[in-house]
C-alpha cells in the first residue's frame, strides 16, 4: 500500500502598493485588523511582510496556510469585511498568487 502523499503547504502572496510614508500605518493597521482573524484561523501558520527592494511602494505579504482547503476555508464574507477596514491604508492591492511549498 502506497502511503498518501502529505498535503503543500499553501503560500498566499498579496502585493500592496503602499506610499512609503504610509508603509508603518500600514503595517500596524494590517496587524491590528488581520492579526487575531488570522491566528485564530484553523490551519494558518505564519505571516511574514517583506518590503521591496526594487520598489520602495510594494509591501509583500505572504501568509502560510497548512492547506489549500485551510486557506479557501477563511469565510469570504470576513475577507470582505477586514479588506474594507484596510483600504484606506493602501493606493492599490497589486497582485495575488498562490504558491505550493512541499514541506
């Protein structure tokens, strides 16, 4: 019997254009509003924020998820509501992948 193979973790990548002298409001807005919603979540791991080095505007945020399924699991409706509290804090959400990092 062939033993299933373990699940990826799920690398969620969103890139925010954030106007440098705004870059700190940002970051403890996006701990204040998503901080606990996150850790509270079944299956997520980690959060890291990376600021760009060829663009002083991007902040990349990248969330680890156990799964894919823990990930999509995070109620639309919340996603919603915690978006609309950080929009005033950000020019423009400029992208969003998904990555599978084998574990």
């Amino acid at each position: 019997m062939v033993a299933p193979q373990p699940s990826p973790i799920t690398i969620e990548h969103l890139c925010f254009r954030v106007l440098p002298s705004g870059q700190a409001e940002f970051l403890r807005q996006d701990e204040q509003i998503w901080g606990s919603p996150l850790r509270e979540h079944p299956g997520f791991l980690r959060k890291e924020t990376w600021l760009d080095g060829e663009d002083a505007e991007l902040v990349h945020i990248i969330i680890h998820w156990a799964s894919r399924a823990d990930w999509k699991a995070f109620p639309p409706e919340k996603v919603e509501a915690l978006d609309r509290a950080m929009q005033p804090f950000y020019v423009r959400l400029e992208q969003v992948k998904e990555y599978q990092l084998w574990a």
